[in-house]
C-alpha cells in the first residue's frame, strides 16, 4: 500500500493486534470501515467475530487468516505476492513474534521477537534473512502509558493526554493500519506527541475520532454501528 512518510517515520517504533473495536457502554458498538487520506481510501471488511477479514486500497488487497494463536497476513498487489506476516500471539493476547515473508518461499524475511511485563511491550528485537546485529527497542511505561522507545543512543519519547482514553482511530490505531494490524502498543490514554511529532483529533457527536491530523496531514474515518 502507498506509504505516507511522514507518517510512516514516526510509526515504525511503534506498531500496536486489532481484529475488532472497543466496547463503549456509552455509545453503540462502532467499528471503522473507511479511512480516507488525500485521494487514497482504505475499504476495511470484517468477520462474523468482528474481526478484520480483510483491507483494499486500490489494487492492494490484505487478506487475514486466524488459525489458533496464529494470524497470517498475505498482502496481494494486482493479484500477485507482496509480502506475508506470520503473527503468533501469546497467552497475554499480544503477538509475541511476527514474521514478514517478503517472497513466496519465505526465503527472505524479517523476524521480530516480543517480551512484554503483562501487555507492556519492554523488548523487540529484530533480525534479518540478510544477517547483520539485531536491531533492539526498549520501551519505558507509566501509569499504563509509553513513556519512551530507546534504539541505541536514540530516545524517542512519547506524551499522552491522561484525560482521554486510548480509542479506534488514534495514533496506536492508525499506526497498526500500517503494519497490517498487527498491534503491540495499547495505551491506556490518547497518544498525542511521538518523538516530537503532534497528533490532534477531532471527535464527532459521540465522541468518536472522525480524524487525526499531524504535519499537513488529515486522516478521516467512517463508521458503521451497530
């Protein structure tokens, strides 16, 4: 799928698991079926369980099998292979490695390896089918919030608004669009700055996320609920 960078940059330490949406006892059971960014629109279909059955943009197709606690993703372009995430999922819910196949004989790849403190992400370590040293991420929590993510001598911190609860379509939300919706971060408050970055929100009369902006950028959303 076409990649925005600005967006993109800031959401590669950060990818969140999501097959479906949050319950809110105040507000009907919603969940988001379109995301629109500039001319491009991602359509989002869900299983009978509300999970994410598949995602089309354009000629670029998502299609997600759940097997036990195995979800692999195929990602198709005009019909041919682009790549494939092998998501295995631990006894906390979270995935605790994820495989990216980026050939049909797997042959190619790249491995990360997941260690949480309950479903806090602590470690993830990423190698490679080319060699090379792992690259490692560690991440710091407070009050049920990312404070930070450190790669070698780079710390990126993050800031949340306490006041509002972590929701469908905000920056964990979004930035697992982009990793095939495999979520590993789950806040418990609204991320609003990430290594300098801003994230705003508008809210509609429910107070649903209708659209995250940040550098130039507005990503909107529409619902169906039921």
């Amino acid at each position: 799928m076409k990649t925005f960078k600005p967006l993109i940059l800031i959401c590669l330490a950060f990818f969140t698991l999501l097959t479906g949406c949050k319950k809110d006892k105040k507000r009907p059971d919603c969940k988001i079926v379109t995301v629109n960014i500039g001319t491009q629109t991602f359509v989002i279909n869900y299983d009978e369980q509300n999970r994410i059955a598949n995602v089309v943009s354009g000629s670029t197709t998502r299609t997600y099998v759940y097997t036990g606690a195995t979800i692999t993703i195929t990602e198709t372009n005009g019909g041919s292979f682009s790549k494939r995430k092998i998501v295995t999922v631990g006894a906390n819910n979270m995935p605790v490695n994820i495989r990216e196949e980026q050939n049909t004989a797997g042959t190619v790849w790249l491995n990360s390896a997941l260690d949480y403190n309950g479903t806090e992400l602590s470690r993830l370590t990423q190698t490679g089918s080319g060699g090379g040293a792992p690259i490692v991420v560690t991440y710091t929590w407070a009050n049920g919030n990312p404070v930070s993510a450190s790669t070698g001598s780079t710390t990126n911190v993050v800031v949340v608004d306490a006041s509002k609860p972590a929701q469908t379509g905000d920056f964990s939300w979004f930035t697992a669009m982009y990793h095939e919706w495999v979520t590993v971060l789950k806040p418990k408050n609204l991320i609003t700055t990430v290594a300098g970055s801003t994230f705003s929100y508008t809210f509609d009369s429910d107070n649903k996320i209708s659209s995250l902006i940040t550098g130039g950028t507005t990503v909107n959303y529409n619902y169906t609920c039921n």
